[in-house]
C-alpha cells in the first residue's frame, strides 16, 4: 500500500462520486455529532463508493466502525484511541494514521508503528474546532529537519487551511503529501480542484 499525497476529507458521501471520477483515490470520513446508527449508515455507503472506485478508505476517530465496515484504515487524534491498541485491534495490514503537531508527537507516532503522520494545521481553519496551534512553513521545516536528523521515515501529510499553492514549498520540505477539506469542498468546481491538486504532485 502507498500513502496517498492527496487526502480529502469529508463529511458526507454526497457529490464524493465526481471527485472519485476525478482521480481521488484516498478519502478520510471525518463526521462529529452523528448517532451509532446514522455514523454506521454513512460509513457503509462511504466505504461502498471508496470501493467502486479503487479508493482507499479512512474512517476518522473510530477504529471498531472501521473494521465493522471493511474500511481500508483509521485515523486518529490525541483524544481517540491510542495508536497501539488500535493496532492490536486491527492487525498489521489496517491503515494506521495519527495527528501531530509538535516534532514529539512525530517521534511517538513513528515509534508507535503509524502508517502516517498528519501534521498541523498550517494556518487557521474553520474545518476543526479546538486547533493545535499554527505551524506556518516555519514550524513544518523545523519538524521535518528534526524527522531528517533522527531519521524518521514515516510519510508525513501537511493539514489545516492546505491551498494548492502550498504544495511546492511543502515538498521541497520533504513532506509526504497533503489532507484538504474546504480547498476542495468549498471550491466553485470541486473535481477541477481535485485535478489541480493531483496535477501538483504529477510534477
Ligand atoms: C490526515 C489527518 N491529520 C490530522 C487529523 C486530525 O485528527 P484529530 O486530531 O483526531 O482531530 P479530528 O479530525 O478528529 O477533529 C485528521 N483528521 N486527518
Ligand atoms: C481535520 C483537521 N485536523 C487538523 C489538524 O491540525 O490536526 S486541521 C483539520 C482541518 C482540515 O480541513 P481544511 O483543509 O478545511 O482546513
Ligand atoms: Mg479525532
């Protein structure tokens, strides 16, 4: 399995399909305030029209809903379960992915056997609430250098407030890829900026 360098980040599986059929092909449910059923409801169609398409699942915050569904992996924060026992829950092949902010977050993630790293945010977002603080380029070529010299290797994903243009100056920094919502959700045509997204990490 290759991490993605695109993560997109949704809530719903409504107009998921078109960005699919753009060439998206890793999708992380991130979904709050929904009950047992409703999030169950979601999660199976969700991992149904990943399915499809040859796309890799990710259900945020709960590891037994993604086992129950058959996603491919889950991602999880400081407050959710710890990487480790997720890991004893899931096995060896289920996608593990975890929230950094700080280069020691980094450290324990790499240590605790994470697939990937989410790093961030890099500026102000409306999409979380409760944000670690801002990284800035600065803070991102801090940690990076810090992973480079104690080499960890793990794949890091930039997150928080992501725009098309950050890309070049992300990877120049060794990052990985990039997990983006309102970028793409909010844009006047989300497919196309799905393909400007993937036409980035082409170059
Ligand atoms: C790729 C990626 N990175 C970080 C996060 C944030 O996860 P978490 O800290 O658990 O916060 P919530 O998303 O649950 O609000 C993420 N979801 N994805
Ligand atoms: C889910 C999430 N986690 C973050 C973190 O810093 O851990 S920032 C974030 C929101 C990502 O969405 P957008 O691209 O709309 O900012
Ligand atoms: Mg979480």
């Amino acid at each position: 399995m290759n991490i993605s360098n695109l993560h997109y980040i949704t809530d719903t599986t409504q107009g998921l399909e078109p960005l699919l059929k753009a060439g998206l092909n890793w999708v992380q449910l991130r979904v709050k305030n929904r009950n047992e059923k409703e999030m169950y409801n979601l999660a199976d169609s969700f991992v149904a029209l990943c399915e499809k398409y040859k796309a890799y699942s990710i259900i945020n915050d709960y590891p037994k809903l993604a086992r129950r569904v058959g996603a491919d992996g889950v991602h999880l924060g400081k407050e959710d379960m710890s990487p480790a026992e997720a890991r004893a829950l899931l096995g060896k092949d289920f996608i593990i992915g975890g929230t950094a902010n700080t280069f020691e977050d980094v450290e324990g993630l790499y240590e605790a056997g994470v697939d990937y790293v989410g790093l961030g945010p890099l500026r102000f977002t409306e999409t979380k609430k409760n944000l670690s603080p801002v990284l800035g380029l600065e803070g991102y070529n801090e940690i990076m250098q810090s992973c480079q010299a104690n080499s960890i290797r793990t794949p890091i994903i930039a997150i928080g407030g992501i725009a098309v243009e950050d890309l070049a100056a992300l990877y120049d920094m060794g990052l990985h890829g990039v997990a983006v919502s309102a970028a793409i959700r909010k844009a006047q045509n989300p497919a196309a900026a799905v393909k400007a997204f993937l036409a980035v990490n082409a170059l």
